[in-house]
C-alpha cells in the first residue's frame, strides 16, 4: 500500500468521511493506482473532505493534479496523479455506483 494510499484514507476517517472503500486499478489503469470512494453527509462536508485530503497531501508533497466539482456538487474527484478520491453525497454514490462498475478488481474496505 502507498504511502498516499495511506494519508488519504487517515485524513477521510478523521474528517468523518463514511464507507471509505478503495479499488485497486494498478493492474488495469496506466494513469492512477487507486480509486478511493466515500460518502460525506452533504455537500458542503464533501467540499470540506476534500479541501482537507488536498490541503493534507500537498504538505506532504504530493502534488494535486486537478479538482472537479464545486462546492454545491454531489460528487467531489480529487486527483493526486496516483490516487483519486471520489466523494459523493449518498444519493450520489447510490447512482453512479463505482464499486459495480470496477466490481472485477480488488477492492477493500478501510476500517481505521
């Protein structure tokens, strides 16, 4: 497990972020090694979750690639090259559903 891998999910649990699952694409993605997922409990905390989880990796020098989704989104990608996080309302992560969609890779569940 990466060092980020690590940050990231440490940073979300401390930050109340729920159901943190993570899907290991190094085997089938040539630009990222993981995809971490998570709930927060409303727009704003998914804004707020992912401030944080930038703020924490690039004191640590991992640099941010990109943001998408404003602070009125539902659905919240932060890309840091060889993690990127995804954090959705629970409406949102209801509908797009990616632990289904990357179902045949392995996947696992962060448990603090």
């Amino acid at each position: 497990m990466s060092e980020l891998l690590e940050l990231v999910e440490k940073k979300i649990s401390e930050k109340l972020g729920e159901n943190i699952t993570v899907i290991d694409l190094r085997n089938v993605n040539p630009f990222t090694d993981y995809f971490v997922i998570t709930t927060a409990r409303n727009v704003r905390h998914a804004s707020s979750l992912a401030d944080d989880v930038i703020e924490e990796a690039e004191k640590n020098g991992w640099p941010l690639r990109t943001r998408e989704g404003d602070e009125g989104s539902t659905w919240v990608l932060v890309d840091l090259n060889e993690v990127i996080v995804h954090i959705f309302t629970e409406e949102a992560r209801n509908q797009y559903k990616l632990e289904k969609l990357w179902a045949d890779q392995p996947i696992e569940y962060y448990n603090g």
